[in-house]
C-alpha cells in the first residue's frame, strides 16, 4: 500500500507566528481548576496564586511552609526568628476553618457493589453452595470466571453487606428445611 503524500515531507517552521503572545493569553484565560469549593468562592482572579493562599492562610508550597530544621549548635533562638519571619497577615481565615470544619466529620463509606454483581454471587450460591467448581462451570459465568475468582467476589460481597448475607444464608437454610 502506498505511503500518503506529504507524511514522508518535513514540515516547515513558521518564523512569522509569536508564540509567546498566544502562550500568554492562553493563560491569562485559563480559571485555575479549584477542586475545593471554600477556595474557589473566596479566590480573587486578579491577584496570583502565591497571594491567593496567603491570603487565606494556606501554603503555596509545603517544603517552604514548615521547613525541616537544620541541625545547628546556636540552638532555638535562631530557629524562633525564622519562624516569626515566616508568618504572613491572613485575611481570609474562614476559610481554613471552614475547611477544618468540613474535614472533622467522619468519611462516608463508599463500598457498594454493583447491582449485577450482588445478583450474580447470590445466583450462585443459590444453586451451587460452597462448590466453586461447579460455579465456574454454571452457563451464567459469563466472563469465565475461575473458581478462585469467584470465592473472592463471595467474599467481598460478604465484607461488603454481612447482615445481607446472613440473611440471605438463613432463608436458603430456611428453603431447604421447608423442601424435606
């Protein structure tokens, strides 16, 4: 199959096109992407980001905010100054406590499982118990699960909802008792 025409050719520099012009304005437009909404709402676009943090009495960068002390023999007093220098006027503290506040709360779980997977481990046990080589052999292992793989998707579903699992042991035993 030929080679397209003007893939083998080098391309040509354009001398005439000033980069850093359209560098410039191109980050001039961009809005910093601000993850946390407390900073987003309290960021002033016309200072940069350096004044920004100190602003709200954040650090631009954590090597420089709390510095690792050297080992010196004149001891504390020295070290005293350089933090004293160091503190800046913060004008938006709201901020940092609004942030603090936010972090106190405990973290949600967020360990779900997807609807067809539940279906699919409690099909299983259903018509095959603890034998997980036949599971692996069922017409619904669709993705070929090996037998390994499919004790830790037990597994996790266990971990992931034990009242639900439990339950739903004690209404098999339940079904059994009830076909004798």
């Amino acid at each position: 199959m030929p080679k397209a025409k003007g893939k083998s050719r080098r391309q040509k520099y354009s001398y005439n096109v000033n980069r850093k012009r359209l560098y410039r304005s191109a980050r001039r437009r961009a809005n910093p992407r601000i993850a946390c909404s407390h900073i987003r709402h309290a960021w002033d676009p016309t200072k940069s980001v350096a004044q920004n943090l100190a602003e709200m009495g954040l650090a631009e960068d954590p090597n420089k905010a709390v510095p690792i002390p050297k080992k010196q023999q004149s001891g504390m007093e020295v070290e005293s100054n350089r933090w004293e220098q160091g503190k800046k006027i913060v004008r938006k503290p709201y901020v940092v406590n609004e942030m603090e506040y936010e972090a106190s709360f405990p973290e949600k779980k967020s360990n779900t499982l997807s609807r067809d997977l539940i279906d699919y481990v409690r099909y299983m046990i259903e018509n095959h118990g603890e034998n997980y080589k036949e599971m692996a052999r069922d017409e619904k292992n669709y993705y070929q699960d090996t037998p390994k793989q499919i004790k830790r998707k037990i597994n996790v579903y266990k971990n992931f909802y034990p009242e639900e699992y439990k339950e739903f042991i004690a209404s098999l035993k339940q079904e059994k008792m009830d076909v004798q």
